[in-house]
C-alpha cells in the first residue's frame, strides 16, 4: 500500500479537511523523512507506516484547536508538529526553530522540495531567538516539561497568545508546578487514529496579576 493510500484511511477516520495535494505533500515528507532518517537519525520511528500514525497525524489532529497565524515550533526536531500543521494551514506561517545543524539542513530540504512558502527553518537556542513581534502561539511537541516551556519560551508570546504543548498522558503534575502568572486556557484529549495510548494539548495563557 502506498503511503498516500495509507494516509487517506487514516484521515478518513477523523474530520480533518485535507486536499489530495496537501496528501500528496504529507506523503512526500514522509519518504523524505524516511530517507534522511538513515543518515541523520532524525526520529526513532523507523517505519514510514508508524510515522504516518505517530507523526503526521499525531501532530495533524491539534491544527483545529490553535487560534491565529503565526506560530513558532520550538525544538521541531525533525519539523514535527510544524511541517504537517504548515502543509494543513497554507495561509498560516510558522518558524521551525531547533539547535541541531542538521535537523534545520533536512528542514530547508523538505521546504525546498514540498514548496513550502510558508515555513522558515532557523538553527538556534529558543532563549536566544530575537522577537519582533509576539506569536500568536508557540508549539512544542518534545519539550521536556511544561515549566520548562514557558521559562524558555517566554519572551515569544504576550497576553494574547498562547503556549500549545502536546504530550501524552494529562501532565496533571507539571501543571501543579507552572509559575502563577502561567493558566491553563484549554485541555483537549485528542484522538489519533490507530495510536495507543493517551495524546493530549495543552493550552496555557500568560496572566499579569
């Protein structure tokens, strides 16, 4: 079975819009990430099939629950949720931020190949990023904890945007330990097709007291 047939059995299980080009896209990822994986171990999911699930739509399923248009995925790794959410939301901008050279290398690839004009890769520490203007929100998939999030990230986001974290099971102890000026504004369990186990996003808001 081809990856883009796969794909679409997958997307057929949930609500999600998406285009045969966006699948094609999504598709074309996949095998550039499976290629590149064996030189530059870029995720330990080795199976295109496996990252189907546990990639693509793993990090597709949040796209509805993020509000605005301009987003920054921290530690993105391998462009993870950013890539598939930048393929899902053309009309959405996103930087893919990481400190690994070759992570940011596969990224320009993938944005070269995939025309993606609306993604831009940068190789740096996120306490380091220099901000112009606040995001509307900053993504993480991999980010340690929570607190560590927004410590770090901080100064990418006002009042008005949000820190959107995917984990796995509800990081009920993580979200004792956040600072008193940082609130959690959602919880959405979210459901991936053919994934065991528990996903959820976490949305937490800046409050001035």
């Amino acid at each position: 079975m081809t990856y883009e047939s796969s794909l679409r059995q997958l997307i057929d299980k949930t609500e999600l819009d998406v285009t045969d080009q966006q699948i094609t896209q999504l598709s074309q990822y996949v095998e550039l990430l499976h290629k590149w994986n064996k030189a530059y171990n870029l995720t330990s999911v080795r199976d295109p099939q496996d990252m189907l699930i546990k990639h693509i739509l793993d990090s597709l399923v949040v796209g509805q629950h993020l509000n605005g248009q301009h987003f920054i995925d921290v530690g993105t790794g391998p462009g993870l949720p950013g890539i598939p959410l930048a393929i899902l939301y053309p009309e959405r901008k996103f930087v893919l931020l990481d400190s690994l050279g070759k992570r940011i290398t596969f990224l320009r690839q993938v944005v070269y190949q995939l025309k993606l004009e609306n993604v831009t890769p940068v190789q740096m520490r996120v306490e380091k990023y220099p901000i112009e203007q606040p995001f509307d929100g900053v993504l993480s998939r991999a980010f340690a904890s929570l607190q560590d999030m927004v410590t770090w990230c901080s100064h990418l986001i006002d009042e008005k945007g949000s820190f959107y974290a995917l984990k796995g099971q509800f990081p009920a102890e993580e979200i004792e330990l956040l600072p008193e000026n940082i609130k959690v504004a959602n919880s959405y369990p979210l459901t991936v097709p053919n994934l065991d186990g528990e996903r959820h996003l976490i949305e937490l808001k800046k409050h001035n007291n």
